[in-house]
C-alpha cells in the first residue's frame, strides 16, 4: 500500500510520465476493471482510454466533449441536458433507448436522461466500441463507456478549482480526499456551475440557454482484509437550465430565422444515486457485487412549436426509481490458460411520467378547427365548428415499470499465441404500461347547436409485452511482439417499450370522432389515423451483429497504432418518425433494416515532453429496407450520425524546474465531423467541419492555472434539425469561446 501512496500523487499534481499512464494495483482490487482483467489495448476490441492527465489539460467535462475522440463516437449538443442522443458507428437514437451503456464506478446507468452530467474527479474513461451486450447485456448495441472517479485510497489531499468563460460562465470544485491507516478512505467532492447562455431569443430580449448545474459525491472504502474490498458512492446532482435556441428554417430559401418563441421553455433534473461494490478475492474464485438504486425526477417545460404564435406547449415530468443487482464471478488464477467469468444480472425501474400538453387559441383554430372545419365545408360550407375559451389540456398520465433478468459467461483459453473468447448472454425483460389520457372542451356546430356544449374524451388501459434476447459472442486473438490482431462477431440489441409523446395526437383523433359522432356526421379524413389506438405506441427491440477485425500495435518504444475495420447488420431498426399532419406528438418506429460498414485509425506518439494523438473514423451507414408508406429510403444514409470523425491533437511539456514554475504545458486540438444527413430523404445535410482548441497551462507545486479557447476559427455549423407541425427547425452550434481555469492540489 505504501507503494499505491506514493504512485498515485504522479497521476493528480505532478504527472511527469506519459500522459495516460495506467495503474492496475491487483492486491486491492481498487482500480480493477470489474468485468475487463487486462489492459484493454491487449482485448480483441475496439476502444479508447483517456487518463484524468488529458481529460483534465483538454478541459473534458462532459461525455458530448469526446465526440470525434473515439472514432466514429458522436454526441452532439441538442439543446438540453436531457437529449442524451449518441451515436456511434453510424447507429443512434434521437428518443427511448440509447445505443451505449455508461458506468460510473461499476454502476450502470439506468435512463440516458442521466447521460450528460458535469465531469469531475474523474480518473479514467474507457470506451468501448461495437456490442457489448453478452457481458453488459440491453442498450449497448454501440458500446459501453466505464467511468472511474478518483479514490481516496489512491490519493489524499485537497482538490479545489475555479474557472471563469466566455457567456458569463464560471465553475467551482472542491474536493477532500482522506484515509485512517492504509485500509480506509473518505472523500467528500463537490461542483457547481453557472452559464448565462449564447443564444438570445428575440422575443423575450433573453439568453435561452442559460444553466445552472450542482452536484456532490461521497465515496467510503474500506479494506477490512487483504482479500475483501466495500466501496461505496453516493452521489447527487442538480440541473436547471433554460435551452432550446432553435431556429426556423425556410425550405424553399434555405434562410435561418432568428431564436424566436413566446412561451417558456427549461429542464430541471435531480439525481441521486447510491452504489455498493463489494469485491472478494479467494484462492480459486473472485467474486463481486455491485448494487445501486437509483432515483431521477426531471421536469421538461416546451413550448413546442417554437415560433412567435401560441399553438400548443408540453410540460413532461418523470419520476423514475431504479434497483440494479450485479453478481460476477471469476477464476482467481490468472496465470491459467482458461480464463472465464460468469455473472447474473437484475434490474427493476418504475417511471411515473405526466406530460400535458396545452392546446391554445392558435393552435386550436390552426391544428384542430382547420382541419375539421375544411371536412364540414365540403358539405356545409357556410357552417362552422367552434371551440370555447383560449386554451385547453390533453392531459396524459403514464405508470411504466421495466423489470429484467440476465444469466452470462464468458471464457478465455490461450493456446500459445492464440487467444480464443466465446460467451453468451441470455436476457429476458417485461415491460407494462398504464395509460391515462383525457381532456374536457366545450364546442358548438354553430348550423345546429345555439350554446357550446362539453364534450369529454377520455382513453385508458394498459398495454404489456416483454423481449426474450440471446446475445452471443465470438473473438479470436492472435498475439505478436509488436501487438495483437484480432477478429470479432458479437450480438446486441436496444430494448423495445411504448411511445408517450404520441398519446396526445391519439386523443386528438378520438376527440374528433366523437365530435363527429355527436353531431351524427362522418367526413372522410377528419378524425382518420393509424394510429388511433395504444397497439401503435409499441416498439420492438433492435438487433445488431457486429463483425470487426483490427490490430492493437507497439511500433518501437514511442508509437501506438489501432485499426478497425467493421460490418453492423441490423434488423428492426428503431427510427423516431413524425406522424402525417400537423401532429404534435413523435413516436419510434421499427424501420425495418440497415447495415454500417467503416474503419477506425487511432495512433500516438510520445518522445520526452512531446505528445501526439491522431483519430479518425468512417462510417458509411445506410438503410436497406425502410419504406414509410409514402416513400421508400432504401440505399439512403441514415440520419443525424456523421461519416466522418477526425481527431488530431498535440502538446508540450517544458519541465523548467524553477523558482517560479516547475513546467509549462502547450497543446492544441482540431476535432472535425461530417457529413451528416439530417432527414431519411438525404436532401438537407450539414458539411463536415472542425472545431479548433488551444490551451496554455503553467504549473508551480500543486497550482496550475490554464488559459483556453474553443472554436477558435468561430466556424458556422449546425447540431440539430427536426420537424415540427410541418416546419422545419435547426440549433446552432456554440460560437467562439474563451476561459482561465485555477486549479490548487493540496
């Protein structure tokens, strides 16, 4: 332990070594991966390693601040913290499931609206890319992320950093890391930060994107013995923020019209988490646990057609509890030619949803009186149907609990310089959905009525279904003295569930119907959906198989070289349509099939204070059955994921070893991405372009103070393109921006 204490203060104040070097300490199982035994760079897969020396000088503090750092990974800014959307390899989803899984300290997190959240005291993030579904099982079709935070039994002391940026933008840290002996840490962390915003919108003359963002974590380990290790986390974090500076978009000019919506829109979100990692190491097997439980509560506030008028608003709050119980076993003796680990997995979540939405006086006569109203003219053209009052509720309440079991093994034999992996993963979940949707308006049909008349429509039930899932896993290794080559096929699936945002056009439609049948009238198109009933809100799992092959490679003492070359084949690909109309709601829908073929190039290079890092990824991604019923996308390019991914970095390290400093750290980094189509047809895209950073860092004892700027070019690109009642609407990516940064270790 003595030798832990005196290595790890290397990695926070005084990082003189490569800048990610890595440190298995086995005797304690403390930075152990739980499911990965080895350096993932030596595991036939396709990943990316960043150490808390490059996270921290390349100012890394969220998960989208490493798009285009992995290969062919891509998180863009949506508009608030709860469009967690990512893409990787070509595969995505905009709503519902995420195609990568994220762990924070062996704990999974259960909903991707907990995705984006500010980085702090983080110690490595490793990303693995391609489907790891056989050893962590549903919505990992593209990869899993594990994060690790720093422990306290790896270092002691305190941590406290300042930052202030462009957009009236600071940042506070603080952080206490302490022991009782060599068997017993605490730390106490915490985090807050402040934005105004960069985008004004003209109506109300105010930043929209403003944000503020707070969190705390506390971490007890304890070693009561050589072979047992307890770690536990919790953690807390809070997010209040304005959001969503789209823009109007001219389809037949191609002209962006300014931020400009009348009704107020925000998110808030709370987080807490709990998490207990219990480690045991026998003589001929290793076991460990981890559970978490888990809580969100989140509340959306939209006005959703973003425009000057008032057509109709959504308030969508969520409170969802989790429970996770993972149990992993595996051979204690790692000089074995078999390797294996075995592992049962279970989960439970219970979402409480409400999402009203708020028809007003615009919308009503736009989106409801003009179409019921051009259907009674045909016959009754003097005639009208009315509405009363200036507004009205679809109010739509949701109880979705999701429960799932897995049993998974996966074994190593090395024969010689060959290395063989076979697993298999066998995943079952049920999923239920009670549903209750209902509004009241007073309306009149002013031909036969002479005073308004309530109607009350309302739609009820529940609807179940549940997914039975075998993902299996193939790898082949073959070991050299520069490195290794491998070759994969692996399985993975996102799971299935129900669309919420569509219950309110569903009860659109029953509402005409009844208004209709009240008054004894059918007209041919008004109150006409396929849609009209909760069987639509259903989507099925999407499947993936994965076959890569790639290379791990140590050219000489100063190189490292990785290559991949893959083909996803995937079958009910889940796609989020817009309904015909001016609808209000968007649902996923299983598109049917697609495939994604690509490479990736990852290379770094260090000699003395030097570092060079390059990355790039293609991807050519495309459907290959996907008709609509109004046109067929076969052959187009998926949407919303870029092709390309490109990732080059450089920097320098003077160690001066003066009285005034003890080094000076330079460095710079281009990241690019694109192109990326916008819808299923390919007509709107936006070109690849790259964003240019830079940053100056001097460093005296355990202060540093850091000079940055971001999108130093200012260039003009877009993040974001959606529809909505029949118009279409881009975001703006974040201009130019600068910031100084004071960082103290203690």
């Amino acid at each position: 332990m003595k030798t832990l204490f005196a290595v790890l203060p290397l990695l926070v104040s005084e990082p003189a070594e490569p800048v990610d070097t890595l440190y298995h300490i086995e005797q304690v199982e403390v930075t152990a991966s739980l499911k990965h035994r080895d350096d993932l760079r030596r595991q036939p897969v396709s990943s990316t390693e960043l150490g808390m020396y490059r996270l921290q000088r390349e100012g890394v503090e969220s998960i989208k601040e490493l798009s285009a750092v992995a290969p062919n990974f891509y998180q863009p800014a949506y508009g608030s913290k709860m469009t967690s959307s990512i893409y990787v390899r070509g595969f995505g989803s905009r709503i519902d499931q995420p195609v990568l899984g994220v762990n924070v300290d062996d704990v999974p997190l259960m909903n991707k609206n907990s995705y984006d959240f500010d980085f702090y005291d983080i110690r490595k993030i490793d990303l693995l890319r391609g489907p790891q579904g056989t050893l962590y099982g549903r919505n990992t079709s593209g990869g899993v992320m594990n994060i690790s935070t720093l422990s306290p039994l790896m270092w002691q002391g305190a941590r406290l950093s300042m930052e202030y940026s462009s957009a009236a933008s600071y940042a506070a840290r603080a952080a206490y890391y302490g022991s009782t002996g060599e068997r017993f840490g605490y730390s106490v962390a915490a985090s807050y930060s402040h934005s105004d915003g960069f985008f004004t919108n003209i109506y109300s003359g105010e930043k929209c994107d403003r944000s503020d963002n707070g969190g705390a974590r506390v971490r007890l380990q304890w070693l009561p013995k050589a072979s047992l290790s307890i770690d536990n986390t919790l953690s807390v974090s809070f997010t209040d923020e304005g959001g969503y500076a789209y823009r109007l978009y001219d389809d037949a000019t191609g002209d962006y019209s300014p931020v400009d919506y009348n009704d107020p829109c925000g998110y808030r979100r709370l987080n807490l988490c709990e998490g207990l990692v219990i480690k045991h190491r026998g003589e001929r097997v290793h076991l460990s646990s981890v559970t978490s439980v888990q809580y969100l509560d989140d509340r959306m506030t939209l006005d959703q057609d973003f425009t000057p008028r008032s057509l109709f608003t959504l308030v969508q709050s969520q409170r969802e509890c989790a429970f996770t119980q993972d149990i992993v076993l595996r051979n204690a003796d790692e000089r074995s030619r078999w390797q294996w680990l075995t592992g049962a997995f279970l989960f439970g979540k219970w979402l409480d949803m409400s999402s009203p939405v708020t028809f007003k006086r615009d919308g009503i006569d736009d989106l409801i009186l003009a179409n019921a109203n051009a259907g009674i003219h045909t016959q009754f053209p003097d005639y009208d149907i009315l509405i009363d009052g200036d507004d009205f509720i679809i109010a739509s309440d949701f109880r979705i609990p999701v429960y799932g079991a897995a049993l998974y093994h996966e074994s190593d034999v090395t024969l010689g310089r060959w290395r063989l992996t076979a697993g298999i993963r066998f995943d079952y979940e049920y999923t239920s959905m009670r549903y209750d949707s209902r509004s009241d308006i007073r309306y009149m049909f002013n031909m036969t009525m002479t005073d308004f008349k309530t109607l009350q429509t309302r739609f009820s039930g529940r609807e179940r279904q549940s997914f039975f899932e075998v993902l299996p896993k193939l790898a082949v290794q073959y070991s050299m003295r520069c490195g290794e080559l491998y070759a994969t096929a692996t399985r993975g699936y996102k799971a299935g569930g129900f669309n919420t945002q569509i219950f309110s056009d569903i009860l659109q439609v029953r509402m005409m119907n009844g208004m209709m049948g009240d008054l004894g009238v059918y007209l041919p198109g008004v109150g006409d959906a396929s849609y009209d009933s909760a069987t639509a809100t259903r989507y099925k799992p999407e499947t993936s198989w994965n076959f890569e092959v790639g290379a791990h490679l140590r050219l000489g003492e100063h190189w490292r070289v990785s290559a991949a070359a893959f083909l996803i084949e995937c079958r009910n690909q889940q796609v989020t349509v817009l309904p015909d109309g001016n609808n209000t709601g968007r649902m996923m829908s299983n598109a049917g099939r697609a495939r994604s073929m690509g490479a990736e190039l990852s290379a770094e290079y260090r000699v003395g204070g030097l570092s060079l890092t390059a990355d790039y990824g293609f991807t050519d991604a495309r459907f290959t059955e996907y008709d609509d019923g109004v046109a067929s996308y076969d052959g187009n390019v998926l949407p919303y994921a870029p092709r390309n991914t490109l990732a080059v970095g450089a920097a320098y390290v003077w160690n001066i070893g003066g009285r005034i400093l003890d080094r000076v750290v330079v460095g710079a980094q281009l990241r690019g991405v694109g192109r990326i189509y916008w819808n299923e047809e390919n007509t709107l895209w936006q070109p690849f372009y790259s964003l240019l950073s830079a940053y100056v860092e001097l460093e005296k004892n355990g202060f540093s103070l850091s000079v940055w700027g971001r999108n130093l070019t200012d260039a003009d690109y877009d993040t974001f393109y959606f529809r909505s009642v029949s118009r279409s609407f881009f975001s703006k990516g974040r201009p130019v921006s600068f910031g100084v940064k004071l960082s103290v270790n203690i």
